[in-house]
C-alpha cells in the first residue's frame, strides 16, 4: 500500500518537516515486542505495552524531499520504557562505541567538549582527562548522577535551557545515537548549534540504514525505540538545513575478516525469515525490514555488494562557520 503524507494522518518528517511521504514498509507491533522481550529477556508490562502500541503495525515512510526514512506515529519511547530497556541483565548502556574512537582524534588538549545525551557519560569519562572542560547534559537523573560521582560537570536539565545559558560555550559539541530517537531533530539543532562556538565542530553519529542487518526484524531500530532511519546523505542534508559546514560523513567498516561469519549470519538469518514470509535476502542486506512476501530468486545489486562492508555506524563531522 502506498499512502502519502498529504492524508494529515501521518507524521511529518523528522529531518525536514516535509509533509510528503511513500510509505515503504510496515512491521506488526506484535512482531517487535514479541522480538524485544525474546533479545532482552524480560516481559514487558502490559501497560507501556498498550501505551506503546498505537496502531497494528508500525508503519515505516520514505520522506518524498530528503529521504529520510521514519515511523509514523512517531511512538517516542519516554523515561518509563529506557528504565524497561535498562533492566534488561545484558545493559542497555555500552562503554565503547566505534564514533568515540573517531570522536577522541578529534580532540585538541584545552578543547571545552559538551556531550548533548551523554547516557552515563561514558565518552566523557574516556576523554575528560585529555581536554579542557568536559560536560555532559541528558535526561536520565541516574547517568548525570554517576557522571557527577565520577568527578565530570553534568546537567540534568533540559537542552534548550542549557543553550540559553551556555551560547557558544564549547569548540566540540557531540551527541551520539540521539537524533534517531527524536521525533523533530530541529530543537536539537538549534540547540547544539547554540552551544558551539563559531569555528566550532559538531559530531552526530547515528545508525547507518545502509549497512546490511543481521536481524532485519531489529526491535531496537523500532519504535518505541527508534522513529527515525539515517543514510549519509540525510547527515549532509542535516548540515545544510541547520547551517553547518559539512567536514565529513565517516561510516564505520566491518574488517575484512568478519565477511566470511557475516555471509554466514545473513544465509541463516534470511532463510529462516524467508520461510516466514518476512523479507527476502536482499532485504537483509539493503537494511528493509517490512513484512513482504518471499522473493523466490533474491538477487544482490552492485549497491547491496559496495554496503556488505559497513559497519553499525556513521558520523557527521560538521563546523559551525567562523
Ligand atoms: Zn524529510
């Protein structure tokens, strides 16, 4: 079915707004939690279940001006189900990200770093002691607190009133695996662009659509989750709207060694997908996670072979124009 955002139905996008949309795709609800309670092992409470569930199926949209792909409704996840996600035994928070080791070289000593949805300011503690000024803002009270135990300058507040207070007050601004969960990236950027200092870098890193899934049916590259699905050409897009100098887009690369068990992974995962009528190989490699009927002859296009190589993540390095 394809149906277009001119039927005020549906969300706008959350990059640029636009109210023209394809829908290209849809997964059932039932499928994602059914999915996230099975990697997680908990059982969700019926309640965040009912309240998270705002329709059959989460319908996924291909933005008609910038390519964006989004779920709509947007279904942002709230504090009560990140406290879900981080009771799970196997931790929601990691300690190493691919983005911190990109983000980390390009540090200056003396620079004044601010990590905008910093978790428990794990970059931060990995960083602190090589920069000037290092400080953190989130939502979540408990990651500020661990971060303020730790000895790092963190705020608990909201962004917007952060800005206000600290225009242009750090030459390095980061925010990693945020915009994704965000139904408007606007006030994040007007925000983050506030709080840089003109000649300024900003870091976004964000899941990359392009990479091929191992599980195409990820619950956490869903709603409540995630509302939002990034190629490089979005992150340009994002810098162009919001008035950044493009530096980089930097896409993280499997090493070569870990093709063969990755052939291995996408053979097993889309045979069994297949036998359920979920996606066909093709899919799984192009990151499409819809519900569609099975391809009898899969094929793998040029561009599907060039994306076999990435990794989870990409990063935009952008300036603030002197
Ligand atoms: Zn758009």
């Amino acid at each position: 079915m394809t149906k277009s955002t001119a039927d005020l139905t549906v969300d706008a996008c959350p990059l640029c707004g636009c109210r023209s949309s394809i829908e290209v795709g849809s997964i059932p609800y039932a499928w994602i939690w059914a999915e996230l309670e099975r990697q997680l092992g908990l059982t969700t409470p019926a309640e965040l279940r009912r309240r998270f569930t705002p329709a059959p199926e989460a319908e996924l949209f291909a933005c008609s001006t910038c390519g964006l792909e989004f779920f709509s409704p947007h279904n942002q996840g709230d504090a009560a189900f990140y406290a879900f996600l981080t009771s799970a035994k196997a931790g929601y928070y990691t300690n190493r990200r691919w983005e911190y080791s990109v983000a980390e070289k390009l540090l200056h000593d003396g620079d004044s770093l601010l990590d905008i949805g910093c978790g428990d300011g794990a970059f931060l503690k990995q960083v602190a002691g090589r920069v000037g000024r290092a400080v953190g803002v989130d939502q979540n009270p408990e990651g500020i607190r661990d971060l303020a135990e730790a000895g790092i300058e963190a705020r608990c507040t909201d962004l917007a009133v952060f800005a206000a207070e600290n225009a242009a007050g750090f030459n390095v601004v980061c925010a990693f695996q945020l915009l994704e969960h965000l139904p408007r990236v606007n006030a994040f950027a007007e925000a983050a662009r506030r709080c840089v200092a003109p000649g300024g870098l900003l870091l976004v890193s964000v899941p990359n659509n392009d990479r091929p899934r191992l599980n195409p049916l990820d619950p956490l590259d869903c709603p409540p989750h995630h509302v939002s699905r990034w190629r490089p050409a979005q992150l340009r897009e994002f810098a162009r709207t919001f008035q950044f100098d493009l530096v980089d887009v930097v896409c993280e690369r499997r090493r070569p060694r870990s093709l063969p068990g990755l052939l291995r992974s996408l053979g097993r995962r889309t045979s069994a997908h297949r036998r359920r009528g979920a996606v066909t190989s093709a899919d799984a490699l192009d990151g499409r996670s819809e519900p569609r009927a099975p391809s009898r002859r899969p094929t793998l296009s040029t561009r599907h072979l060039r994306n076999l190589m990435l990794g989870h993540t990409m990063i935009l390095v952008a300036r603030r124009p002197a």
